[in-house]
C-alpha cells in the first residue's frame, strides 16, 4: 500500500499592496504603485484597485490561500476566492494575485490585511487609512 504523499507548508516569501500588476514576456512581474497607506477625503470612501501579492516558497503538496481586509474594528470588507495551487517539491515556487476592486473603507484608521494558508492565518500586516 502506497503511503500518502508528503505535504511540507511553504513559507510567505513575501506580501506586497500595490495599485497594478503586470508580467513581461519572460515571466517576470511588474509591481506598480507600492503602497501601506491610502488616503480619502470623504468617508465612507472606496478604493477602485488594490492588489495583494504573494509569493510562496520551501513547500510541497496541495494548498488553497485566500485574502482578506479587515476595518479598524476587525470586521472583514473584503475577501478574495480562495485560490487552489499545487507546489512539486521543495523548490517549487507560487505567486497568488489577489484583485480587490471597489473596496469599501467606511472610515479611517489602521485596517488588517491577512493571508491564510489552508484556512490558518500566515500573515497579518497594517494598512493604514487616513483622511487626506
């Protein structure tokens, strides 16, 4: 009898905001407008595009990763579909793109993006919402 196959979790390599993602013919991906903070003049406010960027490495196995956007009070505004990727071996990489349009941001203040790995949170990291 076969044993099952080892899964190994990755590591976050990175998580990265940005306005626009673009990828050039050799595969390699352009990140445009980095960013921890966004300002609005009015509230409730929405922002036209955000994406989240993130880079898996060091695993093997089946996975699923979804992102979200928490308000100031940690109630979730925005939630990305969970997104299935498979990493071969140890040197596998994986990039998720995750696309947030019109997101609402009902007041200002330190909102939470967070990463989770087959459901368990990997990352939880600050972006700051001020009134500008």
């Amino acid at each position: 009898m076969a044993s099952p196959p080892t899964v190994i979790d990755p590591a976050l390599l990175y998580s990265v905001l940005c306005d626009d993602v673009r990828r050039e013919e050799n595969g390699k991906f352009i990140l445009l407008g980095l960013f921890e903070t966004i300002g609005a003049r009015e509230f409730p406010a929405v922002h036209p595009t955000l994406f989240v960027v993130n880079g898996w490495v060091g695993g093997a196995g089946s996975f699923r990763q979804y992102s979200r956007i928490l308000d100031p009070s940690g109630h979730e505004v925005a939630r990305d579909q969970e997104t299935p990727f498979q990493l071969p071996n140890l040197k596998s990489r994986h990039s998720v793109i995750a696309r947030f349009n019109n997101l609402e941001l009902p007041q200002p203040g330190e909102y939470a993006v967070e990463v989770l790995l087959n459901g368990d949170l990997k990352v939880r990291y600050s972006l700051v919402v001020e009134q500008s």
